[in-house]
C-alpha cells in the first residue's frame, strides 16, 4: 500500500467516502491501471478534497533519473537518429533511457503502463504513437509528463508535441519535380492513418494545384515508410504503360526500394527515372546515386522533446506546447529532367 501523510484509518475513511474498498484506493493512490475510469475520478476527488499527499515508499532507483522513449515500431536508421539525440540529450542532463517498442501498434497496451508506472521515470516520449485519455491520465496523476514525436494523429488538446513540417516538405519535393519539367509524378507516402504521411501528399497535390497541373489520382500510394513496401509500389507503377516520369517517396528507405525496382527493370536513376525521398537519413548522401530528399530534422525534434520533458519534471511549462520544426529540400544526384527534356 501507498505510503501517506495521514494513518490508515484516513485512507478506509476515504474508502467509505467513496464507496469503495480500501484495496481500491489503494491502486488509484498507486496509479494502477485496473480501476473504472468513474471510480478513480470520485476517489482521487475525495483525496483531494482532504488534502492528503502521498510519500513514495515504492522501490528505491539506484540509477540514474529515466526517460521512457517508447516507438510504435523501432527499425532502421530513422529509429537510430531519434535514439541518439534522447540519449545525447538526456545525459547531458544527468538522465538515463529506457526503450520500448510497441510491436507496430500505435497505442501501448496496459501492461506497458504498469512497467512505466513502476520504473517512475521522469517522463515518457512517444514516438509515431499516444497514449489513450486513461493512460494520459494515470500518468499524470503520479507526475510523469508525457510528449509525443512525430505523432501518428492529432494530439489530444493540452499535449505537448514535436513535428515537422511535413505538408510543406511534401510541396517542396513535388514543386521541384515540377520545375525540372515532371508531369508524370508519382508519390509513395507512408500508412494513410498516419497524420505525416497525409501531410505529405497534401503537399504534393498542393504544389500540382499550384502549378495548374492536374495529378493522377492512381499515382498516389499508401506504403509503409520500409525498402519492401517502396519497392511493390514502384514495381506496379513503374509497369505501367504511363510509367511516372518521377517519384517521391515519403521516406529514405522507401526510396532506396524504389530505386532496387527501376534498376531490376532496366531503368536509369536519374536519367529515366527522377527519385525524390524524405528524411536525409545518412544513407542519403552515400547512396549511388545520392539521393535528393527533404531533410527532417529528426535529431532536433527528439532532442526538443526531451528538453520538454525535462522541462515538465521540475514541474515548470515549456515555451510552447506544440513545435513543427522546418523540413528542407536538398538536391542531390537522383534527380533530372525527364527523358524527353
């Protein structure tokens, strides 16, 4: 049972209070996940009411303070540009990481939270995932902030979050397949129930409407930001007897798949076939050909992130809630003029 201010009897009066057993007041002063959402709520009224602080007399860390970095899915080198500058970032504050990964969910499950709520890390960052209301809630009420990086939707109102600017990425890249003379064009973005990934292809219709250039609803596909899922797409629209002239990938990976597909058919990068990806992850600039892209700062939003939620654990509010960094075009070798130019 939770440690208090008061003797146990207060915590049975509160049980009474409540209605409920003294057990139950022990998991909502615990933050366990296994109480009803409107039982937790009159209990930690009651508590309130009475003025009465909890002492943790839980496990005592040995370590270092910890920040939870939690991905729906960790793979590659995009996950590895996040994790160091966590890392970087929270051992310059004298804090350590934990990682988890959700298996490709984008809402932990409850038994997650109970592994966070008993390491009682500083804080949580949730990368291309978030917390549902419940569990937003449960953390808050033990003084565990939470940001989102990269969030998969809109976050919840009051959240802090850290983003790019990914519509006006996904303009850039296409405004600039336009001005080498594309009309063709082709865009392979991420899973639509991802928020980036329909920034993204706002961006790219954007910049056709832009340009008084109609697009082919057909030449939009909804990958899954990974080399296989860019190399299926590209395979099926690089069949195509009006094979796209030029393709933006909503991803690096994506567009190294992409580029694996053409060369199997027999074309050449960038002579027929212009590759635009996203990210300017390190293999962009040692890929052959090198690889135009939009540069998203990943390193800064993570480091942003964690900065934020440093900010919150010593129970301070940071500048502002919600922070899109800039993204920006970098052209490389990928891209060209289209054959016929």
């Amino acid at each position: 049972m939770v440690g208090t201010e008061r003797t146990s009897s207060t915590i049975s009066s509160i049980a009474a209070e409540a209605g409920v057993s003294v057990p139950t007041v022990s998991k909502v002063l615990n933050g366990r996940s296994d109480v009803a959402p409107a039982t937790r709520a009159r209990v930690e009224d009651i508590v309130a009411k009475h003025g009465y602080r909890r002492r943790n007399r839980g496990p005592v860390r040995t370590g270092p303070p910890i920040i939870d970095l939690v991905f729906h899915e960790m793979t590659n080198e995009w996950s590895m540009e996040i994790i160091r500058a966590v890392e970087k970032t929270a051992g310059a504050a004298g804090a350590g990481m934990v990682l988890s990964e959700l298996g490709g969910r984008h809402r932990p499950a409850e038994e997650w939270l109970d592994y966070v709520l008993a390491r009682r890390p500083l804080g949580v960052i949730l990368v291309l995932a978030r917390l549902t209301d419940a569990q937003h809630d449960q953390l808050t009420s033990r003084g565990i902030p939470s940001v989102v990086v990269d969030t998969d939707g809109e976050p919840r109102p009051g959240i802090p979050a850290v983003g790019s600017t990914n519509w006006d990425g996904g303009l850039a890249a296409t405004r600039h397949l336009i001005e080498l003379g594309h009309r063709r064009i082709a865009v392979i973005s991420g899973p639509p129930d991802v928020l980036c990934s329909r920034a993204r292809v706002d961006g790219f219709r954007s910049a056709h409407d832009q340009a008084g250039i109609a697009y082919d609803p057909s030449m939009i596909r909804w990958g899954d930001f990974y080399i296989p899922g860019g190399e299926r797409h590209a395979r099926e629209l690089l069949s195509r007897p009006d094979r796209p002239t030029a393709i933006f990938a909503g991803s690096d990976m994506q567009a190294v798949g992409l580029i694996h597909a053409a060369r199997e058919l027999g074309l050449r990068i960038p002579e027929d076939l212009s590759v635009v990806g996203y990210d300017d992850l390190p293999i962009a600039s040692w890929y052959s050909p090198t690889l135009t892209t939009v540069h998203q700062p990943l390193r800064q939003m993570a480091a942003t992130a964690t900065q934020m939620v440093l900010t919150l654990a010593r129970g301070e509010q940071p500048s502002a809630l919600r922070v899109d960094l800039a993204t920006e075009l970098v052209v490389r070798e990928s891209t060209a003029p289209p054959p016929s130019l």
